[in-house]
C-alpha cells in the first residue's frame, strides 16, 4: 500500500495524465481542452489513490473520486466554453473497471468461478458506483442553474 | 432582410442535429441545438424527438404550413471536437440574432458551409491518431503496476489496435463484432509477442489494451441522458454499453481459450 503524497501517487498521476492526453486526442478534442481533460483524469486516479488509503473502502473511494473530478468538469468545462458531457467523458475513464472486467474473463475460463463471480460483482458494482456519482452531480447541477435562473 | 424558408431551415437544423448525435452527444444537446438553429433562422415553434439511432424534427411556421423530417442514424464514432466546435458555431449564431432579426440567407449559406467544413474536417493526421491509441494504452499499463518494456509492448499494440479499427470499422460490422474483433486482435498479438520476449506479465499489456475500447461515452451519456429525462436514449445507450462489454468479453476469452487449446 503505498503512503499519500509521495512520488509514487505523483508518478500515477501522470500516468494517468498522459492517457486521458492520449484518449482525448484520439477522439479530436483539440487546443487547451486536452491539458484540462488530461489534468481531469489525473486529479480521478489520484484522489482515488488518497481516499483509498484512508478509508480502506474501494467504492466510497470510487464515489468521492467520480464526485470531484464531476464538479472539476462542470466548472471547468464552462469556463473553456466546451459541453459538459465532452469533459465527463474523458475524465471518468481511468477508474472504468476494464481491469476486473479482464480478471473476470479470465478467472471464469480458467474455471474458478468463485473467483470469477467475485470480480463480476465488482465489475457491475463500480460501474453502478460511478453511473450514481455522475447521476448525483449532474442533477444538483441543473438544480443550482435553475434556482439561480429563477432569482 | 428575408426569411429563410421552412424546408430550408428544417435541413440545417437536422444537419446540425446530425453532426453533433454521430459524434456522441447527448440527446438533451441534440435538442437544445437544434432548436436553437431554428430558433435564430426565425421558427420559434419547433419540436424534436431524439434517440440515439435517429432524429425526428418538425417544424411550424405559425399558420398552417407544418415540415416534418426523419433523418435515420446509421454510423457513429466517438469525435468530441466535433461536438464542440458545432456548439461554438450555434452559439455564435445566437449572439448574431442581437444585431439582425431573424437571420437571412446569406447568413444561412455561412451557416451550411462551416457545418460541411467542421463535418470534412480531420485536426489530427492519421498517425497522430495512432500514436495517441498507443499512448493511452502505454500509460494505462503502466498506471496498473506494469514494467518499462511492458509499457513499450502496450504501446505497440495500442498503435496497430488503432490502425486495425480504422479498417475494422469500415466492414458493415455491428458495435458487439467491432469491440470483439478488436479485443481479439489485442489478445492474439500480446500472446505472439509473449512467445518472443520472457519474463513479461500479459495481464497488464491486455488491460492496457482493453482500456481503449471500454465503452466509457455510451456509460456516461446513458445517465446524463435518463437524468435529463430521455429515457428512451437513456436506456438504449446503457443496452449499447452493456453489449460492448460483452463484445469485448467474448472476443479476448474466445481468442484465450483458442490459444490454450492450441497447446502454445
């Protein structure tokens, strides 16, 4: 387990950077928008990374992470004049489970089914996870533009 | 100043509608968009149904001249530069409408003409498309603990998985195919390059390789879009990310056991 704030966490960072830079650029987003998406992505793996070591709780740590990095996209988004559903996009994908969905596959072909059931479950739960924390952001959103719009 | 007429409004607005939904928008923006097109052309009374495989728009004049127009979605690709260069360029016509009210046809050719430009258009040449599926997958090795020449591997697969579904994409092949083909590909070149180079983990040069194609837009748009109370576009966007995780499933489980079996 590795401490919080070290050069390891920094590391991970900016990998993560460097991928979501990677995603961003094979989808056409162009200019200042890939630095903001790619920072995004960053600030997702790595606060990830913190809350996990402190609260010991995959998906509490899963909802935080997607909860921040949605605020960081709204806000952000619409300073640089760019839909919101374009930032979402590319900053949730470090923490979409592609790695238990292959341990999955894996576990179930090489018959331990046990093992494989396991990280199905955690497959479906953190997808689930993530889908409430953009739900959560997105509807306080449209709720604080409407309030704001009526007075 | 003349008024553009109802045929002609109703097309640029579902070439607009078009543009945006092929490259991955959410139902709530194709709407919004296109009404805001009619809206600066002077046809305030519009309505649209939007789903993700077609747009239904009809459009009044006020008396009793009604155009109604279905244009049916067949190919989409991930392109958010598009989406928001096509927001930018309706935006700006909404700032137009301040000066002269409604906008003429001079205005509407413009219009048209940057929509065919922003349509054609490709920022990136091809091998910097290539180059950046190579980085993607690289840096997600390396993020999930891999090693420096694993990261070299997952880089090289992540460059030919980007070239290969370019060309992939351009059979009449279904969503669930693509994503298994290209997962195959990607378990059948880590398991060649394996028997060349020992002492490597093909776990994390897989998953690097998997990170690419997981279906992270179709997750996101599926909940914004039953959020905003599309839930037709909702649930059939959540279906589509549900059957690309099974595509991808299939493809490297099938293409695993057909390496075992081969006894390699």
């Amino acid at each position: 387990m590795m401490r919080p704030f070290d050069y390891l966490t920094l590391m991970q960072f900016a990998w993560a950077f460097l991928a979501i830079i990677g995603f961003s650029v094979r989808s056409n987003l162009k200019g200042i928008r890939v630095l903001f998406t790619g920072l995004g992505g960053g600030l997702c793996w790595a606060s990830y990374l913190i809350i996990l070591y402190y609260t010991k709780s995959m998906l509490l740590s899963v909802f935080l992470a997607i909860i921040l990095v949605c605020i960081y996209s709204e806000v952000v988004a619409r300073k640089l004049l760019t839909p919101v559903s374009v930032f979402v996009i590319c900053v949730i994908i470090p923490l979409v489970p592609g790695r238990s969905l292959y341990y999955a596959m894996r576990a179930y072909i090489s018959g331990q089914s046990m093992q494989a059931s396991k990280y199905i479950f955690d497959t479906l739960m953190i997808s689930g996870t993530i889908a409430m924390a953009i739900a959560i952001v997105a509807s306080a959103t449209n709720l604080i533009l409407r309030l704001r719009h009526r007075f | 100043m003349n008024k553009i007429s109802l045929q002609e409004c109703s097309k640029l607005a579902l070439e607009t509608g078009r543009i945006i939904l092929q490259s991955g928008g959410t139902t709530n923006r194709v709407e919004l968009m296109m009404h805001k097109v009619c809206q600066g052309f002077g046809f305030e009374d519009s309505e649209s149904f939007v789903t993700p495989t077609g747009i239904f728009l009809s459009l009044s004049d006020g008396d009793e001249q009604i155009s109604t127009r279905i244009k049916r979605i067949e190919q989409r690709r991930i392109d958010l530069g598009k989406i928001t260069q096509v927001s930018k360029l309706v935006n700006a016509l909404q700032a137009d409408i301040h000066n002269s009210r409604p906008l003429g046809e001079t205005r509407s050719r413009d219009f048209y003409q940057e929509l065919v430009r922003i349509d054609r258009e490709n920022p990136y040449p091809t091998w910097v498309i290539n180059l950046s599926g190579g980085a993607t997958s690289g840096f997600f090795c390396l993020l999930f603990g891999g090693s420096w020449i694993e990261f070299a591997i997952a880089f090289l697969i992540g460059c030919l998985i980007s070239l290969s579904l370019k060309y992939i994409s351009k059979l009449p092949v279904n969503n669930f195919l693509l994503n298994a083909l290209a997962s195959a590909l990607i378990v059948l070149l880590a398991k060649t390059i394996d028997t060349w180079i020992p002492n490597i983990r093909l776990d994390n040069i897989i998953i690097g390789g998997i990170m690419i194609l997981v279906p992270g837009l179709a997750l996101t748009n599926a909940i914004r879009d039953t959020m905003s109370g599309d839930l037709v576009s909702g649930t059939a966007r959540g279906v589509e990310a549900l059957i690309i995780t099974i595509g991808i499933v299939a493809g490297s489980g099938a293409m695993l056991k057909v390496w075992d079996l081969l006894g390699y």
